[in-house]
C-alpha cells in the first residue's frame, strides 16, 4: 500500500460553514493533513476566531458569505475566483435547522432552512463547477462532498420536518449530481451525520447531565468527535474513495442501523 494513500496534502478545500461545530471540525482535519482550506460563513467574528485557533496549525484562510441567497452564492463565487483560487475539494456543510410542532411549523422556518441546505448547496456546486472541471482527471477527481443527515434516511424523534425534508433533498441531490458529473471526473459523496455536539444540537448537550442521556440512547454510548467526522471528510477527499460517487454514508454510531 502506498503510504499517501489517505494523503490530502496540498489539496485545495472550501468548507462552508467551517467557522463553527462540524464544519470547523472538517477544516481543521484538513489543515492538520497539510491541505490549502478556505473557510466561509456570515459572522465576521466567527469566521476571525475560527482562523486564529487554527491558522497556527497549517493554512487557512477566511472569506465571509451568505450562501442562502442566489445573490450571495453569486458574490462569493466571484470573489473566491478573483482571489484565482483553484479547487479540488467542495465540502457543502453550511446549514440551518428549524424545530416546531406540526400543527405551528411556520412558512418563515420552512423557506430559511431550504435556503442553505437544499438551494444554496446546489447553487454553490454549480459556481464551483469550473473550477472544480479544471482540477479533474481520471486518476485523481475533484470531490464534492455534501453534509446531509441522519434525519434525512429515517424519522427523528424531533419535529424539524422541514430540516429532514431538506436533507433528503440533499441525499437525493448527491446521487443525481454524481450521475451527471461522473464524465466528467468529480465524485460528488455526502455525509450522514448522528448526533455531533455545535450550536445547532447545543439543546442536548447542555450540561454533562443531558450529554450523557444522549448518549445512552446512541448504540456506541458516545455523541459523534471531531475525528469521526474529520476522518471521514478526509478519506473522501483522498486518492483512497477515488472510486466511490453517489454515496451517502452515515457517520453515526450506529444510529440508523440500530434505531
Ligand atoms: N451537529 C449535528 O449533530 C449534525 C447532525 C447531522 C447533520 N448536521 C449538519 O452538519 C452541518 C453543520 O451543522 P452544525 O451542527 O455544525 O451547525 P452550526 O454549529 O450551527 O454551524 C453551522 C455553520 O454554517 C454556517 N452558516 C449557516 N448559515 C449560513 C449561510 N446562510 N451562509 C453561510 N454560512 C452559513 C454558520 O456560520 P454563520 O452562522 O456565521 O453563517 C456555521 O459556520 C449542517 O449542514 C447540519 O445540518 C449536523
């Protein structure tokens, strides 16, 4: 076995979303793995603390973006090709979520989580596509690796139906995409994220109390860490899954095989 087989080593990686919880874990995987990463999210603040936790450790650098909107997507894709960037990894992790019960679950919910993790997604991977062409060979294809959910394969117990629909959307979006871009040498995979500690579960992990409810009802008896995540981002960014499009893996402790 060649020892680079896992390598990422100066590749160049977007990851939306990477100032915080997931998407910081992916970004840091990678920068620890030697790869050039680009970070984006809207909040200046994160985006700036995000970049000095892990500036000392690689490189990294920061671009602000609000990819829920057709006009953002557009103006970050340009400035991120202005900055003549080149491109072999694509992780889509920006998202929201919206809980509520069905009978309140409003419009306003509805359309700001399709927004950035069905719409913006997409459109997103459509700018990056010239980029992401130009890096393309059939030994090594440029990825795209999109961040779906466990939500999105079976029901949660949760009532974020417009989350699990979107996220679907996402698992489904995967597979069309890695149809239609496999001539060209981008493998386009998604991610299943279980239960990982961000703002976005902070409702669950509030004290070590809660942490530990949770993770009794998960079959490993742990909440997802940043390297199971990491790893996996990894490994669909390296020469070892370049035969593997369409896929979405779960990373979950064995919460969809064992619910
Ligand atoms: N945590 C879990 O257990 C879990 C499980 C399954 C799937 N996931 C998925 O993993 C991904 C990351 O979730 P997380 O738990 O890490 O959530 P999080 O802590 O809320 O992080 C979300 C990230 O996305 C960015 N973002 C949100 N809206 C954006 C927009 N309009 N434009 C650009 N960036 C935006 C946020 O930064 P700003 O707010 O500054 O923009 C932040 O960096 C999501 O797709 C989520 O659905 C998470």
């Amino acid at each position: 076995m060649n020892n680079d087989l896992f390598s990422v080593q100066n590749k160049r990686v977007l990851v939306t979303g990477g100032s915080r919880g997931i998407g910081k874990m992916i970004a840091q995987a990678f920068v620890r793995a030697g790869a050039n990463v680009t970070i984006c999210s809207r909040k200046q603040d994160e985006l700036d603390a995000a970049l000095a936790e892990m500036s000392p450790e690689g490189i990294i650098t920061g671009l602000r973006a609000d990819l829920s909107t057709y006009a953002g997507v557009d103006a970050f894709s340009e400035v991120f090709a202005k900055r003549g960037e080149t491109l072999d990894v694509l992780v889509n992790n920006a998202g929201a979520a919206w809980g509520a019960p069905l009978d309140d679950y409003p419009e306003s919910g509805f359309d700001r989580v399709w927004a950035i993790n069905v719409k913006g997604l997409f459109h997103l991977t459509q700018k990056m596509l010239p980029l992401l062409r130009a890096r393309a060979t059939i030994e090594e294809p440029t990825r795209v690796i999109n961040i779906g959910s466990i939500d999105g394969i079976r029901v949660a117990a949760t009532e974020n139906y417009a989350y699990a629909a979107s996220k679907a959307a996402v698992h489904q979006l995967t597979r069309q995409l890695a149809h239609r871009l496999i001539g060209e040498h981008i493998n386009v995979n998604c991610i299943a994220p279980g239960l990982f500690p961000s703002k976005m579960t902070a409702f669950l992990f509030q004290d070590e109390e809660t942490t530990s409810q949770v993770a009794e009802t998960i079959p490993m008896k742990r909440a997802g860490r940043a390297d199971d995540i990491g790893g996996t981002a990894i490994y669909l960014a390296s020469r070892a899954s370049a035969y593997l499009t369409g896929v979405v893996l779960p990373v979950d402790g064995g919460m969809t095989t064992h619910g």
